[in-house]
C-alpha cells in the first residue's frame, strides 16, 4: 500500500496563513515602462499595500525584489531628510534593468509610527536629537516595521526566492523568518548629501545598516 504524501510538517516545513489577500490589478504605464500594479489588503487592520510587477516573476528564484516603507515626506513633498525616495527610484530602476521584479510598497510610514508621530520626531530632531533620540523621547520605539506583509505578498505572487535590494540587515532577516529565501543582497545605492548624511550615519551606527560613507565627502555614495 503507498505510503500517502506528508504533510508540511513531517517535511520540517511551516503552514503559514496570509495575513493579506489580493484586492485589485491593472496595468500601469510608468515612464520606466508598463508595470503590473497589485493591491492587497491586510486582512487585521484593511491596511493596502502594492506590489509592482515587472517582468515574469511567478516561480521564479532570486527575482529582484525592493522591499519599500511609505514616505511621504519625502516622496511626494521633497523632503531631504532621509533618502527614501531615491531608494524607490533607485529600486525601480535595478528591476527595469534585470528585466523583471517586484518593488514592494508597505504602507507603514515613518517606520511604522505614523505621520504625525514622524513630524513630531522631526520637530525633536530640529533641536539636535537624532531619529532613535526623538522617538525614544516621545515614547515610540526604534522601529515597528514589519516585514511578514510583504512576504506574504511575495507567496501570493508565487516568488521562490529574491534578490532582494537593501542595504538594511533586519529586511533581510525579516524575509528570512518569515520564510522567503533570499538569495543575495543587492545594495540600495544612494547619494549621502549635507542634508541627510547624519541620518545615513546613525542608521549605520546605531542599527548596523550595510552604508559605506566617507566621513569627509558628503556627497560619497551611500551603498
């Protein structure tokens, strides 16, 4: 008599629930080309978040994959704070040239605190305090990202394993346990400029971010 196939758990392998379900998809035509744009909606809080496909990535191993926190401030206002939003063009840019990938872009703005709570930290950080100073002084953690979302966007693209574009240690572990492999890591290539190295360096300082900065050149290129 066969012996019947087993389960995921005689396998070693964990059953995960998607915490996300896909909500709507349409073609986007962007000046970098016509990407495939998908929402999902988180199913604890109705959050929606998107996915933008390019290329065919469904079964495919070490697809590139920018894994993207909302900043508002920067991407839409101009803010030279922070170098958020050429981390997203940047991104972008390296899935067009491999000829495929997956930008993820995760509603959780200021580092899971919010808006408002961003621009209070700001207002701290214009005193002298820096980014972990600020949110500590106002009673918020470092960090409350959370990277389980965008795995479970990844499963439901049916991506096996990514390259995954970053230059932040925890994504990668994030990815990790929440079970996407990642294949290697592609440096998120950016320019540390007088507004916004200080930020660059206690990012690499204080939470081991993967920067090269040339305390000197302001204008180094932060990778």
């Amino acid at each position: 008599m066969a012996k019947p196939n087993p389960n995921p758990s005689e396998l070693g392998q964990v059953t995960r629930v998607s915490q996300v379900e896909p909500y709507a998809r349409a073609p986007l035509p962007t000046r970098r080309g016509t990407f495939e744009c998908h929402v999902f909606r988180d199913k604890r809080d109705g959050s929606e978040h998107v996915a933008m496909v390019f290329g065919e990535v469904t079964g495919g191993e070490g697809v590139p994959v920018r894994v993207h926190s909302e900043c508002l401030t920067s991407e839409v206002l101009g803010s030279l704070k922070c170098d958020c939003a050429e981390q997203l063009e940047r991104g972008l840019d390296t899935i067009v040239a491999e000829g495929r990938g997956v930008l993820v872009y995760l509603r959780q703005e200021g580092r899971g605190i919010g808006l408002g709570n961003k621009l209070r930290a700001y207002a701290l950080q214009a005193q002298g305090q820096d980014t972990y100073q600020a949110n500590r002084a106002l009673g918020l953690p470092d960090d409350l990202r959370r990277y389980d979302v965008a795995a479970d966007i990844l499963r439901s693209l049916q991506v096996r394993s990514v390259d995954l574009i970053t230059n932040n240690p925890l994504k990668i572990a994030g990815l990790v346990d929440a079970g996407i492999p990642v294949h290697r890591r592609v440096p998120a290539l950016t320019a540390a400029t007088p507004e916004n190295v200080g930020y660059l360096r206690v990012k690499r300082d204080r939470t081991g971010h993967l920067l090269e900065l040339l305390d000197s050149d302001p204008d180094a290129k932060a990778g």
